[in-house]
C-alpha cells in the first residue's frame, strides 16, 4: 500500500510538471491481470469481480493502459445489460471481421451480376451475402432497449436539458431525431451532443450564466453578435469561471454544469462524444488527486507578458495570480500586485 501511494505521489508532481509521460507507469503485469479478470464475462455481469480490478485503477489509474481502463469502463461502469451488450457487440464485431474476405466477394459477385443483369446470379449473391450475415447475427443473445426523443433546433438546449431530466435514471440508450426532419439513427443522435456543445460554448449563453473564463474577446462580440467571436475561442480549452458565494448567477450556473455532467455520462453510456473543448487541467481537478493551486501556477506568463492592468481579461488575472504563486506569492520580478 505505501509503495503505491508513493507511486502516486511521484506521479502527480512529474505530472503536473508538465513532464511527458509515454505510458512509462503503466505496468504489463497488472495490465494483464485485469485483462484476464475481465474475460469472465459472468464475474463482471454478476457483479463479481475481484475488488482490486476496481479500487488499484481508480487509485492508481496510471498503473494501466488506456485500453485496459476502456474496457474496465466498458464492462463495469453501466450495469450488467450494457456490459453483456458491449461484450457482445464487440464479439459480433470480431466474427465480422473473421468473414470479411466472404463478404467483400459476395458483395462484388453481386454488383457484377447487377452490372450485367443477370437475375440469376444476382439471387445467389444475394443469398450468400444474407447467409453471412445470418452468422454473423446468429452470436447476438438480444439488443438493447432504445428510447427515441424528438427535439427542436431553434431550441435545442432547453430541450436537452428537459430530455435529460427526464431519461437521466433510464437505463435504455437515447435516440434524438429533430422535428422537421426525416433522419434518425446513431449520426442523428452524435449530431444532437454536437449542436448542444456549439450552444455551451456560445458568448451569449456564458454572459446569461458566466460557465467559463472569458477569452477577451468581449468586446468584438458586442459591436458584432453574429460575427466570428459568437462562440468562446479559448485556445487552451474552456476554464470554469470563478464566482463568489452570493452571485446572482449561481444557481443558473450549478444547473447548467448538473445538465453538462447528465449529457457527458449520457453520451458516455451510449457510445457518443461530446465535443466540448475542455482544459486539460479542468480535467485534472475532476479526476482528483491534485491540489488546484499547483495547477494554477503552469498557467504562469512572464510579467511581462502580462497586459496592464486596465485592459485585463479574468484569465490574465488566473495568470497574474499564477506568477505570484510561483513567486511564492510575492510581487518581486516585475510583477505588478493587484
């Protein structure tokens, strides 16, 4: 147990060093362990995994390759009928693959026979492409549960938010399908978290409810709304922005990062992505494990890098703080205090 925990800690401090990594920690016997344990597809379905499968990644998750955590995610993070249905989908997936060489023929006989009209070839062929994926399908035990929802574009983040209120505790995967539109389907639905990203990161949402710092770019939204600063550009990624206890904005906010975490685990579940351009140290104080104040100081500049004080944005004050504290907090070096 101290071994690990000193692991750890050497961990945290290379990392937050800003040091590359390159899977140095990772370790192949442990990696191999959980690989083996994650084989059993009744253990994981029942619940009856070894405890260390899931208390040494949670701790210790630099111990293991990303593959090995996906699949740990995969077969214990949803419950056991999304974890037989992935185990499944992914065996289905690999018989495929074995009959690929079958498929492609039986596909290319059958545009041959199309091209020259040959009604008889072209009921063969298509007979011995049905008849691959009849084996195929024949490894699937069942599909899971599907709920489809209808949303509207003109309104699409009120609309998630009331969607996800209301599915958040189901265990069925979500479709979205738009009203006014014929599409439906998983590219549908990835469109859906696509759309609901674009409207999080809009200017005018986050002077509604203050969700991230700002990029400085403020004042060219206000002299042109729909010009090209309409959504958040933050080079970095997207920084939570600080509020005092008493803001007006508080409870907007706390409700907005409540649907964020909704969709995010939502998506997650069901295999989507949600591509929300998030700061890798925002990242970081989520997983845990890290003080927020030595984070802060790699987001540093030099002083005199620093705008005077009359034309600063809230990130140049997280990095004038961030000199201070990697100047232990003095204002020596040219720092200009507050």
């Amino acid at each position: 147990g101290r071994a690990l925990e000193l692991l750890s800690v050497l961990y945290r401090r290379v990392e937050t060093a800003g040091q590359e990594q390159g899977g140095r920690w990772e370790s192949a016997v442990l990696t191999r362990r959980l690989s083996c344990q994650l084989q059993d597809t009744v253990a994981f379905a029942s619940v009856s995994l070894p405890p260390w499968c899931l208390s040494l990644p949670r701790r210790h998750p630099f111990l293991f390759t990303l593959e090995a955590r996906r699949k740990l995610l995969d077969c214990t993070g949803f419950g056991s009928s999304h974890a037989v249905y992935r185990v499944q989908e992914s065996r289905v997936a690999a018989h495929r693959a074995k009959l690929g060489d079958s498929i492609r023929a039986a596909q290319q006989r059958l545009a041959v026979a199309r091209e020259h009209q040959d009604y008889d070839g072209i009921a063969r062929a298509e007979y011995d492409v049905d008849e691959i994926e009849r084996r195929v399908y024949s490894r699937r035990i069942g599909a899971i549960a599907s709920d489809l929802a209808r949303v509207s574009r003109e309104h699409i983040l009120e609309n998630a938010q009331r969607l996800l209120e209301y599915h958040q505790g189901s265990k069925h995967v979500l479709e979205v399908q738009f009203h006014g539109e014929d599409g439906f389907g998983s590219g549908v639905t990835q469109n859906f978290y696509e759309t609901v990203s674009g409207c999080l990161q809009k200017r005018a949402l986050n002077h509604e409810a203050p969700l991230w710092i700002s990029d400085g770019h403020d004042a060219e939204h206000a002299a042109d709304p729909d010009g090209q600063y309409a959504f958040l550009t933050n080079a970095e990624g997207l920084f939570p922005q600080p509020l005092p206890p008493g803001s007006p904005h508080l409870a907007r906010v706390c409700e907005l990062y409540r649907f964020m975490g909704r969709l995010m685990g939502k998506a997650c579940r069901d295999k989507f992505t949600v591509p929300l351009p998030l700061h890798p140290h925002f990242f970081a104080v989520l997983k845990g494990g890290f003080v927020p104040s030595d984070l802060v100081k790699t987001l540093g500049r030099p002083a005199a890098a620093i705008p005077p004080s009359e034309d600063w944005t809230t990130l140049d004050l997280l990095r004038a703080y961030a000199a201070a504290a990697e100047g232990g907090g003095g204002g020596g070096g040219g720092f200009r205090p507050f």
